[in-house]
C-alpha cells in the first residue's frame, strides 16, 4: 500500500478509501445489498489486513448503523489512531446550519464510539444556509478537537471557492479534500471543480471511480441485489450507455495490453489523473485485492489519451 499526506493536512492517507455504504442494516431500507454487522466487520478487516487505512462513512448511511458497524470493527481490529475515519453532514434536518452541525457531529461520534473523526465532509452544498453560518460552525468543531480536518463534496465549483473564501477571509478552517462524482465515465469536474482544487492543494477523492461497477467489467448490469436496485447508479449512467459503453471497450483493451483487469486500469487512469484516494465500496473482499493491483499500473500518455478521446459532455449529475 502507499500513503500520501490529504490536502494541506497532517493526515496520512491510502491510496484508496473504502466506501462503507455497503455496510448497514438492510431493514434502514436506503440500499438492499448492505452486509450485515459480521460481513461488514469481515471487509473492513481485510481492507486493514491490505493497508488501507481510510474508511469514509455519513450519517445517513442506513440510518447511522454504517457509522456503527464501522466503529465496532475498528475497535475490534486496530487502534484508533491508525485509521483515518471521515463520515458526512447535509441530508439532515437543518441540513449544513449551525444547529444541524453541532448536532449531527455528536450523533455521528456516538455511533462511531469515538470522541473524533478525522476528517468531517459536507456532503453537499446547502443552499438554505449562509455560507459563513457553515465554515464557522465548522471551525468550531475543529476548535473543540472533534474533528481533525474539513472535506467537501459534490458541488459547482464556485461554491466550494465561494467557501473557501470565507474561511480564509475569517481565520476559518479550509476544507482540504473533494469526494466529487469522477471516473471515465463522467468527467465534467475537469472544467472547473478538480483546477480549483488542484491550485488549492486539496486532495480529490472521488466517489464512484469505477461508476457503478460498469468500468469493472463488460457487462453493463449484473444480476447482483445492487445492480438491479441501484436506482441512483441507475440515473446515473444508463441514459448514456450507448456513447460511453465505448469507453467502457477500451478499458478492456488496456487490461488486455498490461495483463490487468479492468478495474485496475480504471483506478489507474484515476492515479494518472492527480487522484489521492479513490473510494472503493465493496461487497467481496476480492475487490479490494484487485483494487490494490492498480497501484502497481502506470499507464502511458497514449494509453491515456485513448481512454479519454470517446468522452462526450454529460448533464451534471451529484452538484445538484
């Protein structure tokens, strides 16, 4: 495994981030293939037993029990400062509001059973709080040690700046990581989110690298729980199958020429990018063994560019 520093903070990082929104009670009735305590618990030891030490997490993730079963086997597994643990705020009551923060984090730390996370992420922009209201209510927490360092996630560009900014001009704590929708697929933070926070030193962390699974194999759909019931993934991407199932090929191509799998080449385009920590969510503990694979790819300029030359605009999808 390899390490890097996120952002301009003093945290140290994996290459890659295990997504735990694989992981919760299915009765929560947000996602029907989420493992259970024991499953969960189990994947989590094995990212740990590869050196993966990143786990991303939010409050809603099956009604908090994501942070739970999270928590737990963190306790069981490794000690607390070994890990790098970021969870989410915004899908709530109050959603990014002072009240709603100091909330919500507490909740979150309850459930986790620690007294801090390490990295605290917005989920998404809220448009019904004044930006300042946010930054300083975040600050705050920073202040109070129960939380080490600010992400941000999905949003237009001048919005996460637009936050930026008002941390700085307020002595305020500055986020120093993205989690913004990104993969082959889907590309239109290349515009203007991913310079932003490249001039900014703020450490991407995509969500979705492998889009849904369609970059991992050559099948579109499978006849999995998640395939067939992932309604978001589903909005996502099936509208431009036709267009993108192209790139899709080529990705295969490339696993051929390195003697890869596709997943492999999918992450390390993402590597070749600028990407600090692509989120992997899994089920089987198989793809983590082969996401790590990827870190040992360097693909060439042309290998690059042929990925890259099929793409076509897409509609913003995860800003909104």
């Amino acid at each position: 495994m390899e390490y890097t520093k996120l952002g301009n903070s003093d945290l140290e990082v994996s290459r890659l981030c295990v997504g735990c929104m694989s992981f919760g009670d299915a009765a929560s009735h947000m996602h029907a293939w989420t493992l259970n305590a024991e499953e969960s618990e189990a994947l989590i030891k094995q990212a740990l037993d590869l050196g993966i030490n990143f786990f991303d997490t939010a409050n809603i993730y099956s009604n908090g029990t994501s942070e739970e079963y999270l928590g737990r086997a963190i306790r069981n597994h490794v000690a607390r400062d070994q890990v790098v643990v970021a969870t989410k705020v915004h899908f709530n009551e109050g959603k990014l509001s002072r009240k709603a923060i100091l909330r919500e984090i507490d909740g979150s730390l309850q459930r986790l059973g620690t007294d801090y996370v390490d990295l605290y992420i917005i989920h998404r922009f809220d448009y019904s709080t004044p930006i300042e209201e946010t930054m300083e209510a975040l600050d705050s927490l920073v202040k109070a040690g129960k939380v080490r360092a600010l992400g941000a996630s999905a949003m237009y560009g001048y919005q996460f700046n637009n936050m930026q900014i008002a941390a700085e001009r307020n002595g305020w704590t500055s986020f120093v990581s993205m989690q913004n929708h990104y993969n082959l697929l889907y590309r239109e933070d290349e515009r203007e989110m991913i310079p932003i926070c490249k001039q900014q030193n703020v450490s991407l962390t995509p969500y979705s690298p492998l889009a849904a699974g369609r970059l991992s194999r050559l099948e579109w759909t499978t006849d999995t729980a998640r395939s067939k019931t992932d309604k978001t993934a589903i909005s996502k991407y099936d509208s431009t199958q036709q267009t993108d199932y192209n790139i899709v090929l080529r990705v295969n191509e490339l696993a051929e020429k390195y003697n890869a799998t596709m997943t492999q080449i999918s992450l390390a385009w993402q590597f070749a990018k600028g990407v600090t920590s692509p989120i992997i969510g899994a089920t089987k503990a198989k793809y983590f063994n082969d996401a790590v694979g990827a870190l040992q790819i360097k693909l060439e300029e042309g290998d690059i560019s042929y990925l890259e030359e099929l793409y076509v605009p897409h509609k913003i999808v995860g800003a909104i």
